[in-house]
C-alpha cells in the first residue's frame, strides 16, 4: 500500500532511534510533500511525491489529501481496567476536597477496588475494552494497562486476566503493569506493613506464575507507600524478571524517583512535584520522565516541571493515566495540547514525548514512535492543517482523519 499527497511527514528519524532527549525532541526532521510505502505491517519506505511514478500505482493507494501523517501516539500510563465511573467523587471536587482528603473518606482507589470486586471478569472485561478502543479512535497505538484496584490476590490477578485478554483482542501493542502497591486493601487497613509482606509473599509469586505482567509498579508518595517499602517491593519483584515503572512526586518529593532510579526503573511517572535534585538524578540515568499532565488539569495540580527537565535534557514522555478517579480521558491529542499550553513544550518536542518517548517507556523505542523504514505501520492521518502548532493549538477542532495500527485501518 502506498499513501500518497501527504502534505508533512512527521517523525521520520532514523530507525535505530529509540528515544529523543533534551534538545534533540525538537528537532526530528519531517518530509514535506511525501509518500509512504506500507508492506506487511511495517514501514517499507517514503519519498518525495515528485518522484512516485505510474509504476508504483500497482499497489493499494490511500490519497492523504493534503493532510499530514504522524506516529500514532504511545500511551504508557493507564488505568483503564476499572469497574463503572466515580462521577460522584467529581462532586466533591468541584465542592473543595483534595484527591488526600476523598481518600481518607473510604473514596479514591478503595472506591474502585469495591465496584472492581463486585463485576465479573467478562463484564470488566467487556467495559475495559471500551475504552481501550476508544482510545485507539482517537490516535492511539500503543499503551500500557496497570492493575491496582483489586488489591486482593484473586482481583489483581482478575485485573491482569482482563488486560491479558485486552492485549489480544486489539490491534495496539499493549504492556502490562503489576500495580498491587496502589492503595492498601480495605481488609489491612491500618496494617501498612502486613499488606506489603502479603503483597510481596503471595502477590507477586501468583503474578508470576501465571505470566501476566511485564512490570511492576508501587505508588511511593506521601500517604501511600514509603520508599522503604517501595525498596523491598521492588527488590522481590527483580527475582521474577519484573522491571519497575514508578508513580512518583505526585503529592510530595516522596523519593520515589531517586528509589526507582537505583532499581533501573523504566519510568518514574507523575513527578509533579520534582525538584531540581530529581532532574539531576534523571539525567543520570536511562530511566524515563513520565508526565501527566490529564491528571494535573483533572485535580488542579501543579504541572510537572516538563520545560525545566527537556532543557536539562531528559528523556521526557507524556501519557494520559486514564482512570476514574484523577484523569478520566485516554485523549492523546488533549494531552499533546496540554504538553504546549501548560507544560510550555513546542509542538515538536510534546509530540516527541506522546509518540516515540511512550514508546521508550514501555521498552517499544525501535518499534514504534517514528515512520522510519522497518518501524510498525502505526499512524495518523489528519486532514488538511496549515502547521504541525496548528494541531495543539486549535485543540478541539477535530482534525484526526483517519488511524492506521499495524498497517490496517481501524
């Protein structure tokens, strides 16, 4: 299949690029005027229009029609398995009360973990993939699925279940998270440290055993688990193989990422509240700075520091953590837009960090992210725009026209 009279082809760095730092994620060339040749799922290669002649026309052709062609985005923190909404919460923030304080009150993750326990597999199963396909209509090719609101052995493993069967019933690359150090179940409460051997002696060993997650993951923040139980969770965790992607500097400078850094974490995530200390650890280290800006607009947060650590030079990504409870949206584009207006990155460098960086993220940097030759054929066709600002800036018009994932159309 060739697409053809694409107006900018973006992303089209070189194909052993697996991640952009500092500098470097604005500066990702584009090819203007281009085709792009699809074969197998994958990405054969891309031209200039002048050049495509009758003798390409023997293949399947899409006319792009003036628009423009990008990665499709790679969203590496969600929490898309859960159980009915928790609108009702959303009335109590518009009434004042902080995401600590719905928590203290028996809301927040116990909420879901509740409604979770009382769905069955298949009808969490059947909501789940809603919004996993929501998700993919709106740009989305990769994501990652976080367990965490069953915080029992026989719900997170139902969780994971789900996510497993997410995985194969969609087009999209899908990784899968171990979160049982979200929130402490309802049955410890009290009894912090109980949970954490009953997570570590019990959790973990079933999470293995049945093959169904390719990380771990532990909340280490203020309110919820220390950095020395984020140090002995993470630490029986790498005897199972399993690497850590790490909520962290959410609510406090919790040293969450200087935990996550020592254990070669993938991504240490959230980091509203990272300081200039946690920059120089980052830059340090091969470990991902992932942002969510959908959780900051949704709670009134600060925004992460994403100016300060892109002109540090860090690898930075963003991803949307579409769950119920602080940021109910898998919107990619939403998010890119929010990258530029709150975060104060360019065009280029939010769309680096929503594409090729997620992809980083969940250790999918020389698969997807960018179109060069040999990458999946995941993309998104707009319609026509005059600039690459144009998209982040007018950002609601709808201008998504078409997404391809694995070379097919969704």
């Amino acid at each position: 299949m060739y697409i053809i009279n694409i107006k900018r082809l973006h992303m089209v760095a070189d194909s052993s690029v697996g991640h952009l730092a500092g500098a470097q994620m604005d500066n990702v060339p584009a090819a203007e005027n281009a085709w792009l040749r699809i074969r197998d799922g994958k990405i054969k290669a891309y031209g200039d229009m002048k050049d495509f002649g009758a003798e390409n026309a023997s293949e399947e052709i899409y006319d792009a029609g003036g628009g423009d062609v990008m990665p499709t985005f790679c969203d590496s923190h969600t929490h898309i398995i859960y159980a009915g909404s928790r609108d009702g919460e959303f009335l109590d923030k518009i009434r004042g009360l902080s995401y600590e304080e719905i928590a203290a009150r028996g809301g927040g993750i116990l909420n879901s973990a509740d409604r979770l326990h009382d769905t069955s597999e298949d009808e969490l199963y059947r909501q789940s993939l809603e919004r996993a396909r929501e998700m993919m209509s709106k740009g989305t090719g990769a994501f990652e699925v976080k367990s965490g609101y069953g915080l029992t052995v026989a719900d997170e493993l139902k969780m994971l279940r789900v996510a497993a069967r997410i995985r194969e019933s969609v087009p999209a690359r899908v990784k899968i998270t171990f979160l049982g150090a979200h929130a402490v179940g309802r049955a410890y409460q009290g009894r912090q440290g109980e949970y954490v051997d009953m997570l570590i002696r019990e959790m973990l060993p079933a999470v293995a055993a049945e093959g169904l997650a390719d990380y771990v993951d532990v909340f280490c923040d203020r309110g919820f688990f220390t950095v020395e139980e984020t140090d002995r969770i993470l630490s029986a965790a790498a005897h199972f193989g399993l690497r850590p992607k790490i909520h962290a500097n959410e609510l406090d400078n919790s040293g969450g990422v200087q935990i996550g850094v020592k254990h070669r974490a993938i991504s240490v995530d959230h980091l509203e509240r990272m300081g200039a200390d946690e920059i120089e650890v980052l830059r340090n280290s091969d470990t991902v700075a992932t942002m969510l800006p959908g959780a900051s607009f949704f709670l009134g947060m600060p925004y992460a520091p994403a100016r300060q650590a892109v002109d540090a030079g860090l690898t930075v990504a963003l991803a949307s953590d579409y769950n119920p409870g602080s940021s109910p949206s898998g919107d990619m584009r939403m998010v890119w837009a929010l990258g530029c207006i709150k975060m104060r990155l360019t065009p280029a460098e939010a769309l680096a960090a929503c594409t090729l960086n997620g992809a980083a993220a969940m250790e999918l940097g020389t698969e997807l992210g960018t179109l060069a030759p040999g990458r999946t054929a995941s993309f998104i066709v707009t319609k026509p725009v005059p600039s690459l600002a144009f998209i982040p800036y007018a950002y609601t018009t709808p201008w998504l026209r078409d997404v391809f994932i694995a070379g097919k159309k969704i």
